[in-house]
C-alpha cells in the first residue's frame, strides 16, 4: 500500500533536529521491527487519504515510526517537529491499536498546521470559552511529569469546555483533542459537543480553521468519517 508522505523506520538521531539531541530535551527512539512495517503503512495509508494532496505537500515532509519515544524525560506516543511527526508504534494489546495510532497522528499534524497557519484559528475565541480565570498549565511533558494528563473523557471537564484533563495543558493540546475527534470519526466525542455547549463552541472553532485551511473540510465531510467508522 502507497503512502503519498516519506516513512521513516530507522532510529538514528538525525532523524530529530538538532535542537532536539541535546539537554533538556534529548530525544530519542527505538527502531522499528519489520513485523510492524505492514501494519504501520496501512494506518497511515487510511490517514493520510483523509487530507487533500496539496496540504500534504505544503505542511508533512515525513513521518518516523519508532518501537519506542522519548523526549525531556518522558515517554509519549508521539511529537511534532516544524515538518514531521514522529510516532510511537506499540503492541494492540497495550492500547497501540489501529485506532489509536492514527488518532496520535492526526493529533500531531494538527500541531504543525497550527503553527504553520495560525491565523486560521480564532484564539481569543477559544480562551473566551474557558473558565474566567483559567490558564493553561503551559507544557504537556509538564503534565505528564505532575500527572495532570489524564485521558478519560469527564463531564465534570465537557462541562468548562474540555474533553479531558491533558486539554488543560496547553491550547495547542485542547486543540488537538478536537482535531484527533473529526480526522478519527470519533462518535462519542460528537455525542459530547451536541450535548455541551462549550465543547460544541471549540467544536465549531475547529471546523473554521480546517475550512480555512481547505474548503473540503466541511462539517458534513467531518461526519462522514463518523458514519464510515472513521478510523
């Protein structure tokens, strides 16, 4: 199966640029088996197809698939560069499924079109739905190391706005949420925006920025995802 975006399997550490090699962040991974090559290819074949060709080439140089990755002393499931995302590729059974695969990538590259089109995104709309007084915690591996990454979905959070308390670590990372939700067809997390309001508000942020980005980025082409099972 054709992917329309570089692969990368190996684990040397130019892959990371080089501001990436040194303290704090010292980032690194594992190579991935050959076992997972296939699989890996058609996850990212079934992602990939959800995105029109130009932005591809516009905003995704390559992709880096690794058994394992580590950066400022965590261990994630992914990251971005300027470029590329780099993806954790583990066992199903320990919740490296299909599913959750491709949901990581479309999580990262939504960070890279953030930052490359920011002005697609209304950001003093979006805090204006937040709680009066809230600030972001300001960094993910900050999160994590507190453990203030929680990734259950609660409506005590659904009620202020977010889907789960790792939203609250950044707006890039409350942003990410909802782009994982449209590319992935996740049917519980639109049950969620019909039913909050605040979701339903960052919701419709979301689809803005993706419309402006490309005018195939409908609401209507969101839930088609959701109907065709999406991932």
């Amino acid at each position: 199966m054709e992917v329309p975006v570089r692969v990368t399997t190996s684990a040397g550490a130019a892959m990371f640029p080089e501001a990436w090699r040194r303290p704090p962040i010292l980032a690194s991974g594992e190579v991935l088996p050959e076992t997972e090559h296939k699989r890996v290819r058609a996850i990212l074949a079934r992602a990939l197809a959800k995105y029109p060709p130009a932005v591809l080439e516009t905003h995704l140089k390559g992709i880096h698939v690794l058994a394992e990755l580590r950066y400022s002393g965590v261990i994630t499931s992914g990251t971005n560069s300027r470029t590329c995302v780099y993806l954790k590729i583990g066992d199903a059974r320990r919740g490296y499924t299909e599913e959750h695969i491709e949901g990581v990538f479309h999580a990262e590259f939504s960070s890279i079109l953030l930052r490359n089109c920011a002005g697609h995104l209304d950001r003093v709309a979006w805090e204006a739905v937040n709680p009066a007084g809230f600030q972001y915690l300001g960094n993910g591996v900050d999160a994590v190391k507190q453990n203030k990454a929680g990734q259950i979905l609660r409506e005590d959070l659904h009620e202020q706005g977010f889907f789960k308390e790792y939203a609250q670590s950044t707006l890039e990372n409350d942003f990410n949420g909802f782009a994982k939700m449209l590319f992935n067809g996740e049917a519980e997390r639109w049950s969620v925006a019909a039913r909050y309001p605040k979701i339903r508000r960052k919701l419709e942020l979301t689809l803005d920025f993706y419309r402006a980005l490309h005018p195939g980025f409908t609401e209507a082409f969101f839930r088609s995802l959701v109907a065709s099972g999406g991932g």
